[in-house]
C-alpha cells in the first residue's frame, strides 16, 4: 500500500514532520513501503518551497486546501498555529485523509470536541495528536522500570524550561495571543501533563495554578518569521502579550500519585530543557531533554555502602533504539528530532495495519489533555496579600 503524505504548516514543527515522514520507512521493519513524499503547504510560499525542496516534496503550496483537495495525498500532518487546527482537521477527515494535529489539539475544548466528532464520522481514517516525547528511548526505559522494579510512582515532577521569550525584542506572534491557558501552559505544559499521564495514569484534580506575564509587551514583526522568530526585523508598534510566561501548578492522579509543575518561556539560558523526576514505591529516576540519550535511577539494589543514583546509557535494548537509529550502539546519541520520525513511522503502521509501534494518541487522548489544560486554568489561586 503506497501512501502519499503532505504537510500542512512549514514552519519550525512542520519542518520536523516532513523530515519525519522522509525518515520513517528506513526504520524499525521493511514491511512499510517508502510513503510518497507529496506536498508542503504554508501560507508564506518561502516557507513552503524551502521545505519542500530541502526534504524531496514533489511540490509545494501555498493554500491548505490544495492539500486537502488532492487525490495523492492520503495522510496529512497539521503543524500550524493552533486557532488553525480545527477547521483544517476538520476539512481534512471529511475529505478522507489520515491525520496527525500537533498539541495542543485546538484553542479551546468545544473546538477539540468539535474534532473529535468529525473523527467519530470518519470511522475508516487513523488520527492522532502529536505528543512526541512518548516517542523517547530514555523516557519508555523508565517507564519500563516504574512497572517493573521501581513500582507506581507516587511523586511525579515535571519542570519544562525555555527561553525563546525571554528577550523583550522577540516579535509579537501568535503564541503571545489568546489569553490565559493559551501561553507556556499550551505550547509545552501540554507536553509536560501528558507525560505525567503516560507515568501516573488519569489527572484527577488540579491545584494551586499560578499563572504571569513577565514581558507584557512586544514588538509587531515586519516580516514572516518561523519557529521562535528569532531574527526577523520590527517595527516601532507594541502589542501587548496576552497569556502567560510562567505557569506553576500540582495535581493528582487517580493511581494516588502527586504531581508538580513548573513551566517557563522566559527562563534564561534554558533553550530546551524538559525534566521529569519520577518518586516511585521502590526507588526513583530522573531524565532531562539536554541529555537525550541516557537517564538516571536509584533503587535498594545496590548495598548501602556503594548505593545511590546511577547514569544509564541508552542502547539497543531500550525502546525504540535497536533499527531505530543508522548506529543503533550505545552512547551514539539521538534527540528529539528523532521522536518525530517514530511518531510518524507508528502513524503510517497504524494505517496500514503494521502492529511494531505503540499507536499514537488519537484526537480524542488531545481532547482529554485539552480539558486538563482547562483545568489547570480554572484552578487559579487568588493572591493573599500579606
């Protein structure tokens, strides 16, 4: 079965689900035929034509519907802004495409809900939502160990720092709109609660949210920038910021485990750094995105005189490593651009019935997180002043 494939938005996450896409037939097994590499859409066609010449697209778009409309194309990845997200999963389910959103599903639940329904209407199409880091060696190693030797977890800490809006000169851009729950808490607490789902199971409650905007203003881009935009020229005209820089919160989980959060757009010198700490039943273990491939665990094994915590590489036999990777040895390293290309070979393994992956999330598990995201909100504390 050849599958044509497309991606819609050819900015910083497209750029790394057309990469993907190109990657995964030369992973994991030779039972998935090579998919047709089809088109690249994006609003700004420098985007859209670099793209897809960069990663061999047959051609490249400048309209979303083009996308949608073509007979080749059978499997379509959505990487836009995330008021987008809806009418085009939408558009495309109805047109009979297979469909990966990126987190978070939609701007609000009603709209995830709204999705959700259309995917319940196409019961014959594979959708998913991109919840990449459940993609990790290092992070399926640990989740290995938390149902083996070191037991449920009970503590669950989760701190994703980044800095890509620390800089007060960085342009105003669709990530600094849409008001409270739309900032740091959308863009990565997304990532961060549904990781201490895939550990602890079910959220069952939210606590103690506080929420600040530290840059309350920002300079409106003259260009079109991509990713973080970084580098693009401004004007002299601010805008102001509508959603948080900083979100901190904890939460519960049906299993009995606790949880604490804190994220941060605004935490200089933190490019990318995703951490979690897990406190299990029987011991603990650590893992930190800035080093991808190995993760850290302490268990009673060990006699007390040489015990404590102790790196572990990650090798072929972790998850996801052994014919997932050209050198699949330990200590070769891999890194997050490489989530993206398991993610997208278990997406393409699910359409045609492959069962080597675990499948993706699917629209209804974004909804789901949508609505902890909502809750997150609502739990806001009121200030005590003192």
């Amino acid at each position: 079965m050849s599958l044509g494939v497309a991606v819609i938005g050819a900015g910083m996450v497209g750029r790394a689900h057309a990469n993907a896409y190109r990657q995964a037939g030369t992973v994991f097994g030779l039972d998935l035929p090579a998919p047709r590499l089809v088109a690249i859409a994006d609003l700004h066609e420098p985007f859209a034509t670099d793209a897809a010449t960069r990663y061999g697209y047959a051609r490249a778009e400048t309209d979303w519907r083009a996308v949608i409309d073509a007979p080749d194309v059978d499997v379509v990845s959505v990487a836009v802004a995330n008021n987008l997200h809806r009418e085009i999963v939408e558009a495309a389910l109805a047109a009979g495409k297979h469909v990966l959103c990126e987190k978070p599903l939609a701007p609000s639940v009603a709209d995830g809900e709204a999705m959700v329904a259309a995917a319940a209407a196409a019961p014959g199409l594979v959708n998913a939502t991109g919840f990449t880091f459940r993609r990790s060696p290092a992070i399926n190693a640990i989740k290995e160990q938390v149902e083996g030797a070191l037991g449920p977890v009970r503590h669950f800490v989760g701190n994703y720092w980044c800095d890509y809006g620390f800089d007060p000169r960085r342009p105003m851009s669709w990530r600094y709109q849409g008001g409270p729950g739309s900032g740091v808490l959308a863009d990565i607490g997304s990532h961060m609660t549904d990781l201490a789902e895939f550990f602890c199971g079910p959220t069952s409650g939210v606590q103690g949210t506080t929420m600040a905007t530290l840059v309350e203003q920002r300079p409106k881009p003259l260009g079109v920038a991509v990713g973080h935009a970084g580098g693009v020229q401004l004007s002299d005209e601010l805008a102001p910021v509508e959603n948080e820089d900083v979100c901190t919160f904890t939460t519960g989980y049906a299993s009995g485990a606790v949880g604490t959060f804190s994220l941060s757009r605004v935490a200089f010198g933190h490019a990318n750094t995703l951490k979690i700490d897990l406190f299990c039943e029987n011991g603990s273990a650590s893992f930190e995105m800035t080093r991808p491939a190995e993760f850290s665990i302490v268990d009673a094994t060990p006699g007390a005189a040489v015990n404590g915590a102790r790196t572990v590489f990650i090798g072929p036999w972790h998850p996801y490593v052994a014919r997932g990777l050209p050198m699949d040895f330990p200590t070769v390293g891999h890194g997050q651009n490489d989530f993206f290309v398991y993610q997208a070979r278990a997406l393409l393994d699910q359409i045609a019935g492959v069962k080597e992956l675990p499948p993706c999330p699917g629209l209804a598990h974004g909804l789901h997180n949508l609505r902890v995201l909502e809750a997150v909100v609502a739990a806001t504390d009121k200030p005590v002043q003192l």
